[in-house]
C-alpha cells in the first residue's frame, strides 16, 4: 500500500531569542541558564566576572582570572550597547553592529555615586583627576592596584561595605589608609553600634585611621592629580590615592532613552518585565515592588527566576514561580592579623517592645546578637565563629513563630561551629 501522506512542510524559521544586555553577575547568570541560544553584550574588555570578590583582587588574594565566571553557551559580544529600539526590537551597538530580540534582558547594573566634591571636576571636565579611583570594575581595581605601593597615603571616602572592604585591602598591601565616613559608626545600614566598633577596632588593628562623623568637603588638585583631601572642619588630608566608595546607583540611561518606566530603577513586576513586555529587568538596574537591593544574593535570584520563566514560555507563560522578594543576608571576611568573619541580616536595631538576645566573649573575641519581634525573629549580627548563620538565617527567612522557650536560639548563639 502506497500512503498518501505529504511531507510536514517545515515551520517558521526561528525568530530572534534572548538578548542580555549585561555581563556582570546577574546578565551572565541569566545566559548561562538559557544556554546557547542567548546573546550576551557586555562593553568591559574583561571575561565576565564576578564583581564581589574585586576587594580580594586589590588585596593581592587572588589574581584576576579566579575571580571570573563561568562563560555562558551562547554569544558574547565586547562592545557597548548605545540604542535599544522597541518598535523594531533591535539594540544598536557602538561597534555598529545591530542585534534583533524576542526577549530582551537589561542587566546593566549600577554606577559609582560621585560626590559632589569641590574640586573634583574642573570645568567642563567628565573625568576623574589623577589620583582618584572609582572602586566598581576589573579596570578601576587594576588601576588602583598598579598605583598602590607600601607607605603610599591613601584615603577611602565611605564607610560602608565597599569602603571598608577597600581600606581593608589598601592596608593589606602597605598602603598608610584613612577611611572617613560621614555616618556616625562604620557599616551603620548592616550593623548594630557594638559589631560596628569591633569592625572599626578590627581595621584600626591593621593600621587604618578611622573617622567618622566625618563629612569631606572638598579635594585640591596639583599639576593634575588630587593630593589633598580637605574635611568639612576645615582639616587637609594629605594622599596620593583617594579611593570613592560612596555607594552605587542604578544604570538606568538606556531604558529611560527607551522610555520604559523607571524611578530608582527600572520598574519590574514580580515576573521582572517592565513596562514593555517584551524587555525583562535584573540585577543593580531593577527596581522590584519599591526596592532596588543592589546586592549580590538578590541579582542571581532574580536571573535564576527569569531564566525559569523564560525557559518556561511560551509553552506555558503562566506557569513562571513569581518573584517575590529577596531577604539579604550579608557577610564578609577580613583576613589579616585577628581574621574577622561577619554576617547580618534583617534589622539588628531593636524596638522598645523586641526581645534581644545577644552573647559576647571577649576573649574569643566572638559577638552574637538577635532581634525578635512578635514572636519571630527579625534580624542579627555575628561576628567571628560563624556556624550558627545558616540555621539563624533559615529562621529568618521562613519568618515562622519561634518557639515560646528561648533555649534553641541560645543554643544556636552558644554554639562555636564544633570547635
């Protein structure tokens, strides 16, 4: 018997796929989960790499190459995206190369607050003067790296996280640092008073002369480079490296010139699309019910979460897991003469009516303090032996009633990681 049947006339040829725009953790994340289909445009002329460990390359700690991230399947294009237009779905490049979309994924990140500083910029100038470094990328810390030698004057504006990372890593390498923060206490968003001083005590340890309460003002330049940093009391720091580690801001020029929506950042819903549907946000530029975190944790859930509900679509679009939020746990390491090892989470400042908790041991120079509120706990900071953190932050992040008797959370404060 002879069929009758006619070949399947084959289908459509496939439309254009995803392209991520960003390749700093959170873009490379979303193209490694896609896999070989995806597009990533990143304009660094380094591998992608992750961004968080920048402090241990300026230490000395690890070379550049450890730190990069695993390449991604698909394409990766080195150049910088200048256009994206929506009516065609096409993203120009700078390279003059055009590259259409289905999806599009902006992960394009944060920049560097610049203070405004007298004499940081002369007229009409767009660059830092000599001597000045950002802290954000591979070339920033290689920069600053190949300009720090034993005895040279430092001084790092910015005592948050980033700051005292780099104070840290500057004193490391031999460099006579001061860190100034204009806050009342170093860390002061992450940590409570008492962690906050051990952090101080702990950089003071290491050579750093540490001021805070202390707002600068200005800087002078001579022949070109920054040589002076002047306080707001009217006092002269003299350096050779002044370092800006006055927090980041959400990159959000591409998607207001595409004109999406954008407040902090770039609004995304709990599927991370903005207002096109067609474009998806992630990472540092992403603003989610209200919040841009800026923080790693949050960038690669939120990849791993889109990459799901793209892989998902569009067999089944309504299937995507929404989502919902991230709860931040933040820890650092600061090796060096007495190593110190942190974690927080939540809110470690009390209310009149919270419950506290906290448990010290000056010898073993160990602090461990925990907020309840309404029967749950609410926030914490550790410093030193650590092997507690991850049953107390699974605490915190369930956000379940606690137990009426306090005895498991002063069994998990008292416990030493089995030493």
């Amino acid at each position: 018997m002879t069929s009758s049947a006619q070949p399947t006339p084959p289908g459509p040829a496939p439309g254009p796929g995803v392209v991520v725009i960003g390749a700093g953790l959170a873009g490379t994340r979303v193209a490694q989960r896609l896999g070989a289909g995806t597009v990533l445009i990143g304009e660094e002329e380094h591998p992608p790499y992750n961004r968080v460990l920048l402090a241990e390359v300026l230490a000395g700690r690890y070379g550049p190459d450890v730190i990069t991230l695993p390449s991604p399947p698909g394409s990766v294009l080195r150049t910088r995206v200048v256009r994206v237009d929506r009516a065609e779905r096409r993203v120009h490049c700078a390279d003059g190369s055009v590259v259409p979309y289905g999806t599009l994924v902006l992960a394009t990140g944060s920049n560097p607050v610049l203070p405004p500083l007298r004499g940081l910029f002369a007229p009409g100038a767009h660059e830092l003067p000599g001597g000045v470094h950002a802290f954000r990328t591979m070339d920033d810390c290689l920069a600053l790296s190949a300009a720090v030698t034993p005895g040279v004057r430092a001084v790092v504006i910015g005592g948050g996280l980033l700051g005292v990372s780099a104070a840290r890593a500057l004193a490391r390498r031999g460099a006579q640092v001061v860190l100034t923060q204009q806050a009342e206490r170093l860390m002061e968003r992450h940590l409570d008073p008492t962690s906050s001083e051990l952090v101080r005590r702990h950089l003071t340890d290491l050579g750093v002369e540490v001021h805070t309460e202390c707002r600068v003002r200005g800087v002078g330049v001579t022949d070109g480079a920054v040589r002076r940093v002047e306080l707001a009391d009217g006092f002269l720091l003299d350096t050779d490296l002044t370092v800006l580690a006055c927090g980041v801001r959400p990159r959000t020029g591409l998607a207001q010139a595409a004109g999406l929506d954008v407040r902090r950042g770039i609004v995304v819903d709990d599927l991370l699309r903005t207002s096109d549907p067609h474009i998806r946000a992630v990472g540092d530029c992403a603003e989610h019910a209200g919040r841009v975190y800026g923080l790693a944790t949050p960038a690669v859930e939120q990849a791993d979460a889109l990459a799901a509900a793209l892989a998902r679509e569009p067999a089944a679009p309504d299937a995507a897991r929404p989502y919902t939020g991230t709860r931040t746990l933040t820890r650092l390491t600061l090796p060096g003469p007495g190593p110190l090892d942190l974690a927080a989470f939540g809110d470690p400042e009390p209310r009149p009516d919270d419950d506290v908790i906290q448990l010290a041991d000056a010898t073993r120079g160990t602090y461990r303090k925990v907020v309840v509120r309404g029967g749950r706990l609410v926030g914490g900071v550790l410093l030193g032996e650590l092997g507690a953190v991850g049953a107390l932050a699974r605490a915190w992040e369930s956000d379940d009633p606690l137990p009426d008797d306090d005895s498991p959370l002063l069994h998990l404060l008292a416990y030493d990681g089995g030493r």
